[in-house]
C-alpha cells in the first residue's frame, strides 16, 4: 500500500466540545492546503510551541478531507493536554499530516478484531466508519474491543451501537473496569472478554490501540496462541 506524503497544514479551530470531563473533541477545518487526503488509522503530528510537537490519530472518516477531528485526553496534563484545554474555536494551529502507518490490511479477508482502552478508540472510529461505508467487497466481520473504567468515561457509545445495528457485520464490546453496582453491561478488562469471545485467532488481524501495558499483554497473549506477528499491528500513544 502506498501512503500519501505528509505535508504541513495551517488550520482553524472550527468546534471544541466535551465527550467527558477529560476528553475533548476538536474539529479543524484546513486553510492551507484546504485538504488532507489520509488513510484511516492515520495520525497528525500538532505544532504546540517551539520545539514541542503531540501526536494525535484522526477521529474523523478519510471522506471528510476539509475538516479533521481530533479527540484528545487531556488528564496527563503536560503541554499537550493544556494546549488543547487552551484552544478556542477561531484559534489558528499548524499540524504535519498524514503520519503513520496504523492501517487497516484490506486486502485481507481474515476477520478484524480491534482493541482499544481509552482514546485509543481514536483511530478505529475513522477506520470503522471507513470500512463500513466501503465497496460492497468489504464485508469481514469487524469487532471492536473498548475498555474504559468508569461510566462517565464513556462517549460515542450510541454512535457505535447505531453502526453495530446497521451493519450485521460490526460488533461491539464496550467493558469498563471499574463500573458502579448500576452498570448492567459488560465488566473487567477488554482482555477478559476478547479471550472468552473470540474462538478462532488464526484466522483474524488484530489491530491494538492505547496503553503500551495493553499493548504488550495481548500480544504476549496472541503469540501464546500462535498468532502470526504479520496478523498483529499496534499503534502505542504511551
Ligand atoms: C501515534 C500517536 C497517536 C496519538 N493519538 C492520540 C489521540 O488520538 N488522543 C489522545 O488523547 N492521545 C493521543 N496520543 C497521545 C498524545 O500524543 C500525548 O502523548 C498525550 O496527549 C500526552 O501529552 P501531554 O503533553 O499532555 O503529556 P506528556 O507530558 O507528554 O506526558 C505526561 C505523562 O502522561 C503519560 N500519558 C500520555 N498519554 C496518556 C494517557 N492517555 N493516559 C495516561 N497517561 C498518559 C505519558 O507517558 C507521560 O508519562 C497519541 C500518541 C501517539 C504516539
């Protein structure tokens, strides 16, 4: 697969909004050049001050290439994390996009399991909302793994479970680990439940996305199952 070059962008802040208390959502909107042609899974690289940059996965589907989305966690609270608590909307920003190469194999037709803790559910909505409105070819079966912790933690939830009702073929876990007593969905970790429901491992690529902790477990997990390392592709935001 080829993938495009990454060139520098100048932006617009275009929305800012909260998805919880710790987890904002900026869309940008390109000025110059005023589009990005990008694969899903990609990331941006945002210019914070002089000498810092912060990388962030694109939210938003390729097929929206004037506005980018971004969705950021903001509880490490370094530069990165005030900058966007910072940003109003009308704000100017400059980013080098598209970067990375944590993209779907759509070539393949194994089934794909994503597992995501945290916003490392950033590049998979991008890539769901891709593959799912993709050619008629594109018909694997997709499940998406997401582990959070508490239920305040959570977003996009309805937005998921819509796409999990509009294509037979796209399932989606969502388990948190520490819920209340109230909490009548799935709990522990998103390895509990990815080891209990998925029966066939040889024939699936898994794609993984957050925590180098989570990262690590499965695939120590997965190669125990002899899982090929061609079938495993990892994106780690710390
Ligand atoms: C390719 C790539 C894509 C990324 N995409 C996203 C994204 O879409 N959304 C997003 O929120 N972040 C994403 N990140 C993480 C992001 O780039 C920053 O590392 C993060 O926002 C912290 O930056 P900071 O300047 O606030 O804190 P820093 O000063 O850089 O880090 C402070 C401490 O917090 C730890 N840390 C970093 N992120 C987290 C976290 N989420 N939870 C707990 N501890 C953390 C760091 O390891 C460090 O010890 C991505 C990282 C990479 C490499």
């Amino acid at each position: 697969m080829v993938l495009p070059k990454p060139q520098h962008y100048t932006a617009r802040v275009s929305a800012k909004v909260p998805l919880t208390n710790k987890v904002w959502a900026v869309t940008f909107t390109l000025e110059n050049p005023q589009e990005l042609h990008f694969i899903a899974g990609q990331s941006m690289m945002l210019h914070i001050t002089d000498g810092i940059n912060r990388s962030m996965s694109i939210a938003s589907p390729p097929r929206d290439i004037k506005n980018i989305l971004m969705c950021h966690d903001v509880s490490p609270m370094g530069p990165g994390s005030k900058w966007t608590l910072g940003l109003n909307v009308g704000d100017q920003v400059s980013l080098v996009a598209p970067l990375g190469m944590f993209v779907l194999d759509n070539q393949s037709h194994r089934k794909k399991v994503m597992i995501a803790t945290g916003t490392g559910i950033v590049p998979f909505r991008s890539m769901i909302m891709d593959y799912l409105a993709g050619p008629a070819t594109r018909q694997n079966e997709v499940v998406l793994y997401w582990g959070l912790r508490h239920e305040e933690d959570i977003y996009w939830r309805e937005e998921f479970e819509a796409l999990a009702g509009k294509y037979p073929n796209f399932h989606f876990v969502l388990t948190l680990s520490k819920p209340t007593e109230t909490w009548a969905g799935h709990r522990g970790r998103v390895t509990d439940h990815l080891f209990v429901e998925e029966k066939n491992f040889i024939d699936t690529d898994f794609y993984l996305c957050g925590s180098k902790a989570m990262v690590d477990e499965v695939k120590k997990a997965l190669f125990s199952r002899n899982v090929p390392n061609t079938q495993v592709k990892q994106e780690l935001f710390f």
